[in-house]
C-alpha cells in the first residue's frame, strides 16, 4: 500500500465524518477541491468536478445548513440523515480511494466510509432530539452551528490535512463513546 493509497483513505473517512455532521457541504467541499484541481479523483467520479456539480452541490449545501437553523424541520431531516449520510459517506470514499482493488475499495467504502458517516449522524441525530426535548427546539440553532462549523472545518483538514483529518475522526469517536458510556450508566436505579 502507497502512502498516496493510505493519504486517500484518511481523506475519505475525514469527509465521510464530515458528512454526518451536514450531507452536502463535504460533497460540496470535495466538488471544489476537485473543480481546482487540488484533489484528483477516480476516473469514475470525475463529474464531482464539473461545473454542473458544483452549482447543485452548492445550493444543496446552502438550502441544508439554513434548513437546519428551522425547529422541528432540523428533526425531520434527521430522520431521513442517517440513511443519506451512510450513502454519501460510501460515496466519498469511492471517490476518493485510489490503487485498491474493487473489492477492497467497496468495502472500505461501505464499512469506514458509509459506517463513520452513518454513526456521528446517529450521534447527531441523538443531540439534537435532546436538545429539542429539553429546550423546545430554542438551542437547535446553537447545535445546528456547531454541527456546520465541525462539518465545514472536517472538509477543510480532510482535503488539506488528511492525515491530521484521521486523527480527528479518532477524537470525535473517543467523546462519542465517552459520552456513550457516561448516559448509559448514569440511568436512575428503581426502587
């Protein structure tokens, strides 16, 4: 394996974690990457590129992140996140992962990519249920903007700085399983 393979990878689990945070900016993010010719992508996803790409990417990622500032709008597109995410995840490491063969690529895809995308959706997904229940809806708007911001800065080191962008995705899933662990076992003990 090549260190350009392994460079590759980092970069499509760091936009795959970006991508459970907000669908389309990461994708959004990569079609720019691959518009300037910073990023190369595989033979089969040059269109991420074109010009095409990039307007729909862009006003899908514009019409997501204000639709998420929305009460209640942000939770019913959480219902339908998970799903997309877990997809856009695996596509990003198609795209991305260079010098494997198909099988390999596939299933890097389906395990790292869509299951890292699918998981911090899941979490994401989680808090902003709570946040719904305990505030009404009235701090949505605060965990939409961190979620953007955590989604848009993911993209930038992922494209840049893959590996650092590696290390992150680690980072993110510790506090996650901390977090985990902490409301798991902080559950009230019947009498």
């Amino acid at each position: 394996m090549t260190l350009e393979t392994i460079i590759s990878i980092c970069l499509g689990i760091g936009l795959s974690a970006s991508v459970g945070f907000r669908v389309f900016l990461p994708l959004f993010a990569l079609s720019l990457a691959a518009y300037f010719n910073v990023w190369q992508l595989n033979d089969a996803w040059q269109w991420i590129g074109s010009t095409t790409a990039l307007i729909t990417l862009g006003v899908a990622t514009i019409v997501e992140i204000f639709a998420y500032f929305i009460p209640y709008v942000d939770n019913l597109l959480d219902t339908i996140s998970v799903p997309l995410a877990a997809l856009a995840g695996t596509a990003v490491m198609l795209s991305t992962v260079s010098d494997l063969s198909p099988v390999v690529t596939w299933a890097l895809a389906i395990i790292a990519g869509g299951g890292t995308a699918a998981a911090i959706s899941g979490t994401s997904s989680a808090t902003r249920i709570t946040s719904t229940a305990t505030t009404g809806g009235v701090a949505n708007p605060i965990v939409s903007t961190i979620e953007t911001g955590t989604s848009l800065v993911m993209s930038v080191v992922s494209i840049f700085l893959p590996l650092l962008a590696f290390v992150f995705v680690l980072i993110v899933f510790f506090i996650i399983f901390k977090l985990y662990k902490k409301f798991s076992t902080s559950k009230p003990n019947k009498l």
